[in-house]
C-alpha cells in the first residue's frame, strides 16, 4: 500500500532530504506562455501568443513583443544562425483574462490575492505573417522570468515552428495545435495531494501529435538553465509506535533539475512492519491525456521562490504527405507551479466514470492519472460521472460545495459531443456536495477513431485557496456494432462441420440474429427504448441459391457452388438509421457430390455362392469434419424390394454377369446421393473331366483314372473326392489318379471342389468297362473255284465269316481284339498225315479275305483271337476247322488200250467218295458208281464223246465231257 508518509520520523530527516539553498529574489513578471498559429490561406498565418503574467509584475506595453520567422530551409531545427526574414509586432486582443484560483472572500480585486499568494492573468496577443513555403522557426522573447526552484531566473523565449514545404507537388498549409482555452497554466498546487495539470489541445488538420516534457527556453536554443536538485542520504530509523518497526530509506542521488524532473516530490512509505520503505515520487506524464500527474513533498514558504516551478510540454505535429511522413510543426506550453500548503482542505478527487448499459461493450478506465471511457459506435451506452471530495466523505463531512466546470459547448462542439453524433451530456446537482454527470452515447459510425478529451475542472469551496482538481476525460470511438449481425444455420449441415456443407441441390436454412440488441435515446423524449432492426440477405459474387424473397430474418437457400451468403442489419429507430448497420456473412460450402464404393468379396463365383458387399460412401477430398451419415438402398437379381443396409450378402445364379446397385443417401435435407454398381460374374461350374488309362480292362486289371477340373473363368486349385466303389481303396478316394481293379463294369465318380468361398464344385464319372470272355467263331465257305462255281477240282477258294464274341461294335474305343489266321496241310489226298509248317494269311484282319490251296489234301485252318483294353492284353481263344482240297482232274481223252497210260477216266488221285455219272451223246447213262474209284475205262463203250457228271459227298456236281479214243 502506498501512502504519504507525514510521521514524526519522517520530519526528523526533512532537513536533509527537502532543504534548499535559498534563491536570490528578481523584480520579474512572467511566467510562462505559448504560441499557436492558424493557416488563413495563400501563404498567411494569424500567430497567437498567449502571455501568462504575475499580477504583481510590470504590465506589457505596445510593441514589447515582435514575431520574429526564421526560414532555416533544409538546415536542422532550431537553426538559430538563420536570420529573421519576416517580423510583425504582436498587437494585444481582447481584454486581460484574470486568474481564479481563490476564493470570492479572499479576492480583493481581478487580479489580487491574499496576501503573499499573487494572482496571475493572461494576455492575448496576434499578428499576422506571410510565410512562403519554407522551414520556419516563429518566437518572441522578453525580459524576465521571477524566481524559481527549479531554474535560473531569465528571459522568456516562447516559440514555434512550421514547415510548410512543398511535399513533391503537393502544397503544404498548417494550422498548429490549439491548447484548450479551459486550461490553467498558472497552477497553485497543495502540498501532499495529488494534482493534477492539464494540456490538452484541438488538432484542426487531424494530424498525428506527440507530447513530450522539454526544457523551458531563454533564447533561441538555449534551455534554461537547471538548479541543483537537492539529494538525500540513505536514512534507517525506527518509527515510534507499537509494535516496533523501522523505516529503511535508500536516498535520492543529487544532481540537477531538468525537463522530466522538474519539481521536488518528495517520497511515499511502501511495505508494512517490522520495515517500511520510501520510495521517491516521480512524475506522471500521460500522453493519452495529455496531462502531468504529481504529488508535491516540498514546501518553503519564504518570499524566494522555492515554491515556484517551471515546466514546459513541447507538442511536436507530425503528417504523412505523398506517403511521407514529416513533423509538420511544433508548439511548446510554459507553466508555472506554484506550491502552497493547503491546511486541512483536501483536493476534490478525480471524476470517477461507471458504465451502466450492461453488455454495451463500453468500458472505463480510472486511475490517479487516467480516465478513459471506451465506447462502440452504432451502440447506446449510458456512462455516469461521479464527482466527490475526500472532505465530504469523512465523519462528519465537511459539505464541501463543488463546482464542475466543463466546455460550455459539450454537446454541440464537433471535437466534442458533435451536436448528438457522438451523443449527450447533462450535468445535475452542481454547486452540491456531489454533482453528478451523465453520458447517453450512441457515436454514428463516422466517429470511429475518433478521440475525445474532455477537459473538466472540479473546484471546492475552500477558502483562501481552492482545491482544484483538472482532469481530461479520454473519449475514444471505437469500432462497435456490439449489437452485431449473427448468421447461423437452422441445421448443421454436413456432419456439423463449421462452415456448413451441402451438396449441389441440397438445401440449407439460414437464420438471421441480432447478437446483444441495442437501445436507442430518444433525446426528443428523453427517454429510451428497444431498438428495431431490418435484414437484408444478398449473395457474393458467383453465389446462388438466393430465394425470391430476401428481406426475412431467416431464408432457405439451394446453392450450387460455394456460396457466401452476406447479411446486412441496420436499426430501423434513431440517428443512426441507415448508417449503423451492421454485415455479417455465412458461407454454405457445396462440396462434390459423393462417391459411393463397392467391395464385393470375390469377382467370380459359381451359381449359389455367397458374396459380401459392402458400401461405403464418402466425399472426395471433402474438408475436415464434412462427414455425412449415409444410408444404403440396394437392388439387383434376388434381392427383394427396399433392402437397405451398408452390407449385403447376394447369392447370385444367374450365369453371366450379374450387377448389383447401390443408392448412397447422405443426411436430409443436404442433396448429397451417389450410386454405383458393382458386378459379380458368376462362371459355369468347373469342367470336371476323369479318364482311365484303359476304359476297358482285364477283371482285375490295375487301372489308373485321371480326374481334372478345368474353369472358365475363375482360377482355381480344386481337390477331388470319389465316391466309395469296387475295385477303389478308400485310401484312394481323395487321390485325383486313383489306381482301380474292378472286377466287373464299374462307374467311378469323383467330386473337384474349388475354393469353398468361390463355391465351384461339379461331378463326373467314367466307366471302367471290364471285357468280357472271347468265344472265337468263323464258318467256312469253300470249294468254289477261281470262277466263283463251287469245284472238286483244285485250287479251291476258301472264303471265311468271322462270327467271334463280343463283337467290335460292343467293344468300345481304345478295345480290339486281334485275329490271327494259319493254315497247315496235315493230311494229303490219300489221308496220310503229313508234316507241313502253318502258314499265316490274312494280314491279321477280322475277315481274312479269301484263301486259295492248290494242293490236295486236308488243311487245319486255325483262327486265334487275341482281346486286348487299352493296351493290355487280356484272353487269346483259338477255333480251327478242317477243310479237303480234292485232287479232282478231270482228263478230256482217254485210250483204253492197255498201255497204261490214260486207260482209264481218273479225277483224282485218291478216292473221290463221290458218285460218277456217264451219258454218251444221246444222253443215255451208260455209267454210274456211287462212290467211284477212278476205274472206268469206257466199257465197252464204242469211241466217241461221253458226258459226265460227278456229285461229291456235299451235293457239289461238277459235269464236263470225256472222248473215249481207242
């Protein structure tokens, strides 16, 4: 906590701490004063110097005081060796301003105080100067300044500055700075209070101004010159009272007064017991508010001006010009602080400002140095001003009158209030113990940026000298709207994402709000009410899904692209109708359509196999937090009307291609849908093919079958399973080349299964036909000549009819049997056995062909049939039969005459066992043996021609003719 220490202990070590040497006294007069100007065109400038006079000084006569323009062109400020081009005598205007710093009862005059506290007036003074576009330096000066604390008493040099330089093309005219009329620059101040001082000024050209403390001048150049500003040792000392506690000083440095220490402050005690520390006082400047905050702790109140001090606040003025900026000017204040001992009066404090419109956006800011109210444009605020004194809250209180003295133009100043565009102004109960003061803002929007410093003076009653407290109250415009346009969506959108999505022709509702509706002041009434709003919807550029009414707080609109929807409020009361609007926008984002994907399980499966599909929608590329909700509507072979679901299981049986379709719907009523297919082939059941090496066998023969499985489209690794058969071992049921040995006809089936999931599994099956015992057969035709006529007479043709069991019809492919055919003479004509090797004839065929003997005799004619399946040779059945080769040689002649030698008609040379007939040319039988034995010899037959005709055992006659020659 920080306070003013006043302790006995503290009064101990004043001597040391506060002491000064005392300052030779001078018959001077002035005390402080400042020049401003105003551009009057072309060139011309009005100068105004303000003089600040002790009343008891000399009075300023005619011609005392000359404008002297110093042109330093490029050269850097002050440029004192510049010679004055242009002067002008100042002429005094207006009557003297005398100072009121006292009360009526201790004022014997304008311009008199109580005695030894002079009062002080001012003098306003004007002359006029043609200045051409230069660097110029404008002073006064005269003789003398009284004596001070601070500083050596001497000239008072008062000066200004303009650069009216030509910025490229640009022509440069100024009007300087004008400090408030309401300030004091001569200031009796109380010792141990706070004070604080005012310099507040109106920028007419809005340029931008720095404040700054800086030396008071006695010449061009040459600042004043500082006394020593006295020092102090470290101190530690108790501090009598209970409990025990000590105060622990560290000193202040000496040295010399200068601009930013102008005036002895003195300390404050800070901390608690068992130590306590003084800290010394520095002065407070506030650039904002343009004010010089200080708490004086020294006080000599003997006739040497130890009380008196000088300060000065430079005001420095700059511009930006063609995108330059330049200081423009400069105009500097002098005032004098005097310090006098108030007695028991305290100094009003400071206005305190309370914001009373909740949630207005206005705020406020109060500290010793410092009150600020912030307030929004286009916003009604209602701010009070509380005025008090320290006096009148003490017990009892001491009534203190107060009087609050503000610009008589408040409200219709346009630096100040601006006849109500920035707002109001009322003052009650003045002249009362506690005056209070009421702000109604609502600034227009062309306010905003704009500062306002209010210049306000609280004076109490006290008597000889009042307690006066000035303090600048910083109004600043800022940019409000508190009651802003809000747009917001009647429902999310797409998975709530910030900013809302929907899809091209989806739709949206957007709702138009008033986020903290304001108030309006009636000043008319005096009295305020709700205020009342317009919306206003319109689109950005290349927007669309405006509907055809636009003006309604809440719209529905069906973008196809990305649209900004912007929303305009304006109040529809008030002053500030049609110019404090507010804008908001909202941007519905149309994203691409969706895409909805399909996973089947498999591509290709056979008739009946099951396939999950799975759906899955999404928006390509889609921003973060754009996430529909879908729902899934399937159709396709099988699957029943309305099905819907994410995933679905299909058993397609439709060989070919079968396509599935799936409708993607995202949340309503937002327009996003897709939909895709996907195709799944369903193949023909695998090719199931088994063979045997051998499909007819021997019984009992090994045979090795060969199961395959072919597809047509999927590819597959198939497993085989046969069926339990005869002649298959059960070990052998799931080989896919089984070795089998049935013993009759068999059929073996085997079962190829794909991948189950795919479900591709067919059946085949092969007949292994077991062949059955050969029974080997074939007839004989014989005795046929080479004529075809059926002979007893060699050669004789055979032919042979091949009648062997089973047949090749009833053999099956890959079976034969194979002949083969011999014959073998084992007998000659005359039945004796002969040894004769088989001979072979026709070339193995079923069906030899025909086979010519030209040998008498009895043959074997011998058939072997051989039954082979597939290669493996089964049975061999032989058949044979015995055929005669007669040796019938039927003579044309014979002589009977004894000779031996053709006696007799012989046909062959071993008994016929056939019946010989003899006709002679009248067809008379003159012959006949039943079985003839070669032994007719004519018979007494005359010569001639005989007819026979010989039948042997089979009926087969052979006839011919024979002569008898004798």
């Amino acid at each position: 906590m920080r306070k003013i220490v006043h302790s006995f202990t503290l009064l101990l070590f004043a001597c040391a701490l506060l002491l000064g040497s005392a300052q030779e006294a001078h018959a001077s007069h002035l005390l402080g004063g400042d020049m401003t100007y105003v551009s009057l065109g072309n060139n011309q400038y009005r100068v105004k110097f303000r003089l600040y006079r002790d009343c008891t000084g000399i009075l300023p006569t005619p011609g005392d005081f000359v404008l002297e323009c110093r042109n330093g062109g490029n050269a850097t400020f002050p440029f004192c060796n510049v010679a004055s081009s242009v002067s002008a005598t100042f002429v005094q205007q207006g009557a003297v301003e005398a100072g009121n710093p006292f009360c009526a009862a201790a004022s014997a005059g304008p311009c008199q105080g109580p005695t030894g506290l002079p009062n002080y007036d001012v003098y306003n003074f004007l002359a006029t100067v043609t200045l051409p576009p230069g660097n110029w330096a404008l002073s006064t000066f005269s003789n003398a300044r009284p004596a001070l604390a601070n500083a050596v008493d001497g000239n008072l040099y008062v000066e200004a500055t303009l650069d009216n330089r030509n910025q490229g093309t640009t022509a440069v005219a100024n009007n300087s700075p004008q400090f408030d009329p309401q300030d004091i620059p001569i200031q009796y101040v109380c010792w141990t209070q706070p004070t604080t001082i005012t310099y507040s000024s109106t920028e007419p050209d809005g340029d931008s101004l720095v404040y700054t403390l800086t030396d008071p001048l006695q010449g061009c150049g040459s600042p004043v010159t500082y006394k020593a500003f006295p020092g102090s040792a470290p101190f530690i000392g108790p501090i009598p009272g209970n409990p025990s506690c000590f105060f622990n000083f560290p000193g202040i440095p000496g040295g010399n007064y200068s601009a930013t220490n102008p005036i002895r402050l003195g300390l404050d005690t800070v901390g608690t017991c068992p130590v306590k520390t003084g800290v010394p006082r520095t002065i407070r400047f506030n650039q904002q508010a343009r004010t010089l905050s200080f708490t004086p702790g020294f006080l000599d109140t003997t006739p040497t001006g130890n009380n008196k001090y000088q300060i000065a606040v430079r005001i420095t003025e700059y511009r930006r010009i063609n995108g330059v900026r330049r200081i423009i000017g400069r105009v500097t204040r002098e005032a004098n602080i005097i310090v006098i001992n108030c007695g028991n009066n305290s100094t009003p404090k400071p206005p305190e400002a309370n914001p009373i419109t909740v949630n207005s956006g206005t705020s406020t800011v109060n500290t010793a140095d410092t009150t600020r109210i912030d307030v929004r444009s286009c916003n009604y605020s209602r701010v009070e001003l509380n005025f008090t004194d320290p006096d009148n809250l003490k017990t009892p209180s001491a009534n203190q009158i107060l009087k609050v003295v503000l610009p008589a133009n408040i409200n219709t100043d346009p630096n100040l209030l601006d006849s109500g565009d920035v707002g109001t102004f009322s003052l009650s109960n003045n002249n009362t113990t506690n005056p209070r003061g009421v702000f109604f803002f609502q600034p227009s929007p062309n306010t905003v940026g704009r500062i306002i410093r209010l210049n306000i003076r609280v004076e109490d009653d006290a008597c000889p000298i009042k307690g006066i407290q000035n303090r600048v109250v910083v109004i600043r415009i800022v940019k409000g709207n508190v009651a802003t346009a809000a747009a917001t969506v009647g429902s999310p959108g797409i998975g709530g994402a910030t900013p809302p999505a929907i899809c091209a022709g989806g739709s949206l509702t957007l709702q138009g709000n008033v986020q903290r509706p304001d108030s309006i002041r009636r000043i008319a009434t005096n009295t305020t009410q709700a205020q009342q709003y317009s919306f206003q919807w319109s689109v950005a550029p290349g927007g669309s899904g405006l509907p055809a009414v636009t003006n309604t707080q809440n719209i529905t609109v069906n973008p196809t692209v990305t649209t900004r929807y912007r929303l305009a409020i304006a109040p529809t009361l008030g002053f500030a109708q049609g110019s404090c609007g507010d804008t908001t926008s909202i941007l519905v984002r149309v994203v691409g359509p969706p895409v909805v994907a399909i996973q089947r399980s498999l591509p290709q499966v056979c008739a009946g196999a099951a396939v999950n599909l799975v759906a899955t929608a999404s928006i390509p590329n889609a921003p973060t937090g754009v996430n529909d909700v879908y729902t899934y509507r399937w159709s396709g072979p099988g699957i029943p009307a309305n099905t819907t679901g994410a995933t679905l299981t299909v058993r397609p049986t439709t060989v070919g291609v079968n396509t599935y379709t799936v409708t993607a719907t995202g949340a309503s009523p937002y327009g996003c849908s897709a939909t895709n297919t996907v195709q799944v082939t369903v193949t023909p059941p695998p090719t199931v093919r088994v063979t045997a090496a051998s499909q007819f066998s021997c019984p009992g023969t090994p045979v090795v079958l060969s199961a395959t499985a072919t597809t047509s489209g999927i590819p597959d690794t198939y497993t085989f399973r046969f069926a339990p058969a005869p002649g298959l071992a059960t070990a052998d049921e799931t080989k896919a080349n089984p070795t089998v040995s049935p013993l009759v006809t068999t059929r073996y089936r085997v079962t190829a299964s794909g991948n189950p999931a795919t479900g591709c599994a067919d059946t085949a099956s092969v007949v292994v036909r077991v062949l059955p015992a050969v029974t080997a057969r074939f007839n004989t035709a014989d005795s046929l000549s080479i004529t075809g006529q059926r002979t007893n007479r060699p050669p004789v043709v055979f032919t042979f009819n091949n009648t062997t069991l089973p047949t090749a019809a009833n053999l099956g492919a890959g079976n034969s049997i194979a002949y083969t055919w011999t014959y073998q003479r084992i007998k000659d004509v005359l039945g004796t056995p002969v040894t004769e090797p088989a001979t072979a004839f026709g070339n193995n065929l079923q069906n030899p062909g025909q086979l010519r003997l030209g040998i008498a005799g009895t043959y074997r004619i011998r058939m072997t049939a051989t039954l082979s399946g597939s290669g493996n040779t089964c049975k061999t059945e032989s058949y044979e039969r015995l055929v005669i080769v007669p040796d019938l040689e039927v003579p044309n002649v014979i002589t009977p005459n004894g000779d031996q030698q053709n006696d007799v008609f012989k046909v062959s040379t071993a008994g016929t066992n056939s019946k010989l007939e003899i006709y002679n040319r009248w067809g008379r039988k003159v012959y006949e043996q039943t079985n003839y034995q070669n032994n007719w010899g004519g018979d007494n037959q005359p010569a001639g021609v005989y007819y026979y005709l010989l039948t042997d055992k089979n009926g087969v006659a052979t006839k011919g003719w024979i002569e008898v020659v004798r």
